[in-house]
C-alpha cells in the first residue's frame, strides 16, 4: 500500500539500515525510482531485480569491459593521463554541470 509513517506502512530510514542492505544499493535504488512530480511504488522484489539486473550487471560489464580494453590496448596498465587544453576546458564544464546538478538536488530535500 502507499507508504504511511503514522500507519506504520513503508520503509524508513531506521528500518533501511536494520536490513544490512549497503547505504549505496538504497541511494542507486531511490535515485533510481525517484520520482518526477508524482508517488512512486516501492517493492522489495524491485529492489532486488534494479539492484541484480541495473547495478551489478551494468555495471560489473562496464569494469569488465574497461578492464578488457586496457589488456587489450594499453598492455594492461592504465597509462598516464595527458590533459590538452581542449580536456581541461572540458572537465572545468563538467565539473560546472556537476556542481548545478547537485545544487538542483538539494533543492528537492524535504522540508
């Protein structure tokens, strides 16, 4: 049903760390689900699937594949990083973006 903290209906914040599920796993699966405007469901069979099927299987492939591509390339050493001019004026963008993003997202705390 639709969670209710005087009903005692949901998980809360208490009951999420008695569970033993890693604090990371719970921020994947909110920010996951988080909803746009409207109520979201929660389910503990759908935190299981996001968690098996969206984050350890994505990305398990992506180290896998980056791990791959630097055997295959790189002789397997990750070799040292040379920023040009046109990386750093990159990375100073994103870092801007990253910035705006996470001010966004505390605007969206409760109140």
């Amino acid at each position: 049903g639709k969670f209710s903290k005087s009903r005692g209906v949901g998980v809360f914040g208490d009951m999420a760390k008695d569970t033993g599920i890693p604090a990371d796993i719970w921020r994947f699966y909110l920010l996951y689900l988080r909803p746009e405007g409207q109520d979201s469901a929660f389910s503990w069979s759908d935190l299981m699937l996001k968690n098996n099927s969206e984050l350890l299987n994505n990305l398990g492939n992506f180290i896998n594949r980056a791990g791959m591509f630097v055997c295959k390339f790189f002789g397997s050493i990750v070799p040292t990083m040379v920023l040009t001019p046109d990386d750093k004026r990159l990375l100073a963008r994103v870092t801007l973006e990253l910035r705006q993003y996470h001010q966004l997202l505390e605007k969206v705390r409760w109140v």
